[in-house]
C-alpha cells in the first residue's frame, strides 16, 4: 500500500468512526458506552497500523459489535453502512476498506434483526423490505468493484435473513381494517373484538391513538 492509498484509508476510517458512536444515544451512560468510546477511539488512533496489519477487519467487527451491545438500533446501525456506502473510494486499498465496513455492517444488522420481536405479518414484511433493499445496493457496490467475495458473502447473508423473515411472517397475525359505528374506549374495543380486554394496548399502538378512551371509529388491528 502506497502512502496515497493508506491515507485515504485512514481518512475513511476517521469519518466512520463518529457514525458508528453516534448509532448509541450520547445519553447512554455505563460501561458498555465507555468501552464503545474507547474502541471506535483506538482503531482510529491505529488505523494506520491496522491497515497495515490486515488487522482491521476485526477491530471494526469489535467495534460494530460493542455498538449493537451497546444499544444500537437496526435504522442506526444502517447509518454507518449508509456512511461507508457514500465514500468515494479512488485506491483499492480503500475500495476494500468500505467494502469490509459494509459487509461488517450488514453482518450486525442481521443480528439485530435475528433478535427483533414482530407484532404481525406486515411488520416483518416492511423489515424483508427494508433488508432486501440494504443487501441488493451492498451487493451491487460489491459486484461493481469486481469484489467476489464479498459479494457472495453478501448474498448468502441475505439469502439467510430474508428467509428467517419470511420464516417467522408466517406465523403472525395480518393486520387489517376494522370499522365501527361510533367511538369507543380501546378497553371496550378490545373486549369486542378479541374478548379480551388486556389485548387494548395493541389497539392502541397499531392506531397511534393519542387518548384511549376515544379509538377512532375506522383504523388497524390485528387479526384474531
């Protein structure tokens, strides 16, 4: 690696580094946030080394991964994979570089989706949605940059969670409309439609409804 090319490694590295502290609230106290803060800190301070090295890889696959222990949410974790993605690498050295961070990001939200909770079928249809179209642009830069590697890992990767998501859609209730004659309190909603009065809650959210005791007379529910 020239000297050209190395700098421009370490200039990436140095403008990823802030996006993946800011995927965890700055509130976020404790040490899995200092440990996070020291991490990102060192493999910038290193990046030289590590490049060098071909240790880098595994610092910022340490680092994405103290990020999602840490807090980090599937739209925030997509930023950092969304970061690398609008780098204009000129060097291969760098090329591969952005395309190790991407990888290494999808890797992670993978996980955070393998650890998701769906409500019902739509919610992890929109999830298969937003996933395929995070794993087609990855493996378009991939396919583009003659990287094969890295573009089969990104197929068989999606390949994995997008059949997980469908896997488990399977099993969930569809949403659908509801309509009624009047307003009514989510409790009384409930009762009605599920006979079950705990299940208000539900309606609630799935309608965003500002005050419970007045559910609007059209919305969503889950189906029984």
């Amino acid at each position: 690696m020239t000297g050209a090319e190395a700098d421009e490694c370490i200039a990436i590295v140095a403008r990823i580094g802030p996006v993946i502290l800011s995927t965890v609230p700055a509130s976020r106290k404790g040490p899995d946030a200092s440990e996070l803060r020291h991490a990102v800190g060192a493999m910038i301070a290193h990046a030289d080394d590590l490049l060098a090295s071909h240790g880098f890889s595994e610092v910022m696959r340490s680092c994405l991964d103290q990020a999602r222990l840490t807090g980090a949410s599937l739209p925030s974790m997509g930023q950092v994979r969304l970061a690398a993605l609008n780098e204009s690498p000129v060097s291969l050295p760098a090329t591969l570089t952005v395309l190790c961070i991407i990888r290494l990001c999808l890797a992670q939200e993978a996980r955070i989706v393998g650890e998701m909770a769906f409500a019902s079928r739509d919610d992890a249809s929109n999830t298969v949605a937003e996933m395929t179209a995070a794993f087609s642009e990855a493996a378009e830069v991939a396919s583009d940059d003659l990287d094969a590697g890295s573009y089969m890992a990104i197929i068989n990767l999606q390949a994995t969670v997008i059949k997980r998501l469908v896997d488990v859609g399977r099993t969930l209730p569809r949403v659908i409309t509801y309509s009624y004659p009047g307003v009514m309190p989510a409790l009384t909603m409930a009762q009605r439609a599920y006979a079950d009065a705990d299940r208000a809650q539900e309606l609630i959210a799935e309608n965003k409804v500002v005050h419970p005791a007045f559910m609007p007379m059209t919305g969503r529910m889950l189906a029984v």
